[in-house]
C-alpha cells in the first residue's frame, strides 16, 4: 500500500485550513487517513505550521513520499533534516547525541529567523499605523484651517460695518464708538 504525506482541506470556502496526514495514496483526498501528524493555517502570516515531527520522521522511513507542499512544510519545521541525521546515525556517521544536538542547533537557529520575520511584520504594521494617523491628522488640521478662514471673512464684514456705522454716527456718541471702531481695526489687523 503506498503511502502518501499529503495535505487535507478543512476550512471553509475562501478560509483554508489543513490537516497534514499520511494516507494511501489511493484514498480520497478528505478522506480516511492512517496517522495525523499536524495541521498547517496559510491564511495567517506567517503561516501557522503544528507538526509532529518524529511522527513524520516514522513516515518517511517506512517510505511514505510527501506531495510538494507537503515535502515543503516539513522541510520548513525540519522533519526533513531530522529524518537525514537519523540516516547518518544507522549508517555510523554520527552518534544519537551528535545528531540531537545538530537537530536542536537548526531549530533554534529556525526559531530567530521566524521571531525575526515576525517582528519586521508587526514593524511594518506599526510604521503603516503611524503613517495613517499622520495623514489623518495632517487632513483635520487642513479641514480646521479652512473652516477658520471660511469664519473669518464674515467677522470681518461684521466689523467694517460696523466701523462704517461708527463713522456715521453723530459726534456726541463718538467717543464710546470711536474706540470700540478703533478696537475692531486692531482684531482685523492682527
């Protein structure tokens, strides 16, 4: 019975998620599967990838042959590598203890790579936020600056009538109008 290392739709339509499993190569591809060995969420960044993977290593040496994007993820997760130091340890290359500490060394160095990754998306995000929130505030304080100046022509109005009324005034009332007149000058001025 052939073995492949596939993927498995779950999800919804436009929302994908997977199940990785080992199945017959015959079986449908929802259909029944022999092991599960973790599940992969492309829709978020970066991709959300749970994967067994000693019980992937298992697979591949009973000869299970991954599919492409299988071969892909667990070449990502390490599955691979691992399964290639267990082949040296057999042949007498390495020792166990050797092939642990190579095995744990790529995944912590995998690891920054991925925190790295994830912190230049959260950078980029919050450099993309900054720069709205600044467009924004540049656009309300042009939107307040029109609305000032489309304010200020009608108290300028106001006040020149009111300076031409001051002016036909009879004189006995001058004094009281003449500095309220004068006053309304300076504001216009300024």
């Amino acid at each position: 019975m052939p073995v492949k290392i596939r993927l498995q739709r779950h999800g919804k339509k436009g929302k994908p998620f997977y199940w990785i499993v080992a199945a017959d190569a015959r079986s449908k591809r929802d259909g029944k599967y022999l092991d599960k060995l973790g599940i992969y969420n492309p829709t978020v960044n970066p991709a959300q990838i749970e994967l067994d993977v000693d019980g992937a290593v298992k697979w591949l040496q009973n000869g299970a042959q991954p599919t492409d994007t299988a071969r892909a993820i667990l070449s990502y997760k390490g599955a691979l590598m691992k399964n290639h130091l267990v082949g040296g340890v057999r042949k007498g290359a390495l020792t166990e203890e050797q092939a642990e500490e190579k095995f744990n060394a790529w995944v912590e160095e995998k690891a920054k790579t991925v925190d790295n990754k994830r912190s230049k998306l959260s950078d980029a995000k919050d450099k993309v936020k900054a720069e709205a929130l600044a467009a924004e505030k540049a656009i309300n304080e042009k939107r307040a600056a029109d609305a000032a100046a489309a304010a200020a022509p009608a108290v300028e109005e106001v006040t020149e009538e009111a300076v031409e009324a001051t002016e036909e005034a009879p004189a006995a009332e001058g004094t009281a109008l003449d500095q309220a007149a004068a006053e309304a000058k300076e504001e216009t001025k300024e």
